[in-house]
C-alpha cells in the first residue's frame, strides 16, 4: 500500500508539474503575441519561457504514460503468438523502457554538472541553466521509478 501510494504520489506532483508547463507555454504564447502584433511590445524571453516549460512538460508528462502503460506499442507478431509470449513481449518492453530511461539519466548528469559548475545562464531570463537540468534529471527519474512499477505490477499480475 505505502508502495502503490508512493508511486501515485510521483505521478501526481509530476502531472501538476506538466499540467503547469502546459498552462504556462500556452499562455504565454497567447500574450506574446497578442503583445506583439497588437502593441508592438513583445514578452521579453518568451522564448526561452517556452523552451524551458518544454522540457519540465517533456520529462514530467513521462511518469504518466509510462505508469499507464501508454506508450506507443507496434504489435508486430501479438496476434501471431500465445498468451505467455505476449507476456514475455511485454516484459520485453518494460525493461527496454527501462534501460532507455536509466540511459537517458546517465547521459544527463555529466551536462547537468557542467552548467552547473560553470555557472551557465539563459541569455534572455538568466535563468541558470542547471535549474533546467534538475527538472528533466527529477522528471526521469520519476519517469523511471513509474516505469520499474508498471513493470512490477504487470509480472505480478502475470503470475497470478
């Protein structure tokens, strides 16, 4: 129970957290360029409101699908085989998901601790870059640990 409640708990603050970059992408889009070409006086780094809310939208919304088991699936040969090779297929796919996101985050820190140690900045907000960094190492994380879930969840439904 403490487990599942933990794995909802990361879902949710990461769903808030996407929901929020959405909301703030859209939004400040909308006023740019309504800004822009009604006033001529444009958001100063709207562009870089929008890259950043990108990556807090891509690396949050991750845990989502990946609980839900709503990636993109191709069933190739699923009609083909029996009911314990879909299984395995699917266990198959749970751990290639996995090793992509344990991938992606190792990939992730020697960047991150570069901004980080050289004090790297957005040229328009100067915003500090590692702050970027942190949301998309925090949201694959989150999106790893729901991931190892959903492929917990699912072997134990297999066996049963």
């Amino acid at each position: 129970m403490l487990f599942q409640a933990a794995i909802f708990g990361i879902r949710a603050v990461q769903t808030v957290l996407a929901v929020l970059a959405v909301l703030i992408i859209v939004v400040s889009t909308v006023a740019d360029i309504v800004l822009r070409y009604g006033f001529g006086r444009p958001i100063h780094g709207a562009y870089e409101i929008v890259e950043t809310m990108l990556v807090v939208f891509v690396f949050n919304g991750m845990s989502l699908v990946f609980l839900d088991r709503g990636h993109i699936v191709i069933d190739l040969v699923d009609h083909l085989v029996g009911g314990r090779a879909r299984r395995g297929l699917l266990a198959f796919g749970d751990l290639a998901s996995i090793a992509a996101l344990l991938l992606m985050l190792w990939a992730m820190f020697d960047p991150a601790m570069q901004a980080f140690e050289y004090g790297d900045r957005k040229l328009e907000l100067g915003l500090k870059v590692w702050v970027i960094w942190a949301f998309a190492i925090g949201g694959t994380i989150g999106g790893a640990v729901c991931a190892m879930a959903a492929a917990w969840v699912g072997q134990r439904r297999a066996r049963a």
